[in-house]
C-alpha cells in the first residue's frame, strides 16, 4: 500500500479532530472478539464488549 505511510502519519491529528480515543486491545481482546458468535458482525462492538469480558475476568 504505498499511501499507507501518509495515512498513518495523519491518524493521530485525524483522531484528535474526532475527539476520538485510542482502545487498547491486547491479543487476548482480539482473539475474545473473534470468537463471539452474535448476529452482527462488525468489530467495534465485538472488540468493546471482549475488552469488558477480559477486565471482569481479571478483578
């Protein structure tokens, strides 16, 4: 991908426009998400409710 650079350098100020914030997600939410079997398939919702799953799990 050759503009992949140029986009990844305009990430953080694009972000910072969206008032958007970074989730941390360890291989552990990742691998979580994947497994969840719901009806909807898209990720953020996947990856937020793993990321819950694995705070609980550790408290």
């Amino acid at each position: 991908m050759p503009r992949a650079e140029a986009v990844l350098d305009a990430l953080p100020a694009y972000l910072v426009r969206l008032g958007a914030s970074v989730l941390p997600v360890s291989l552990a939410h990742a691998l979580l998400a994947g497994s969840i079997q719901w009806e909807h398939r898209e990720p953020p919702p996947r990856v937020r409710r793993s990321s819950v799953w694995c705070r609980q799990s550790r408290a």
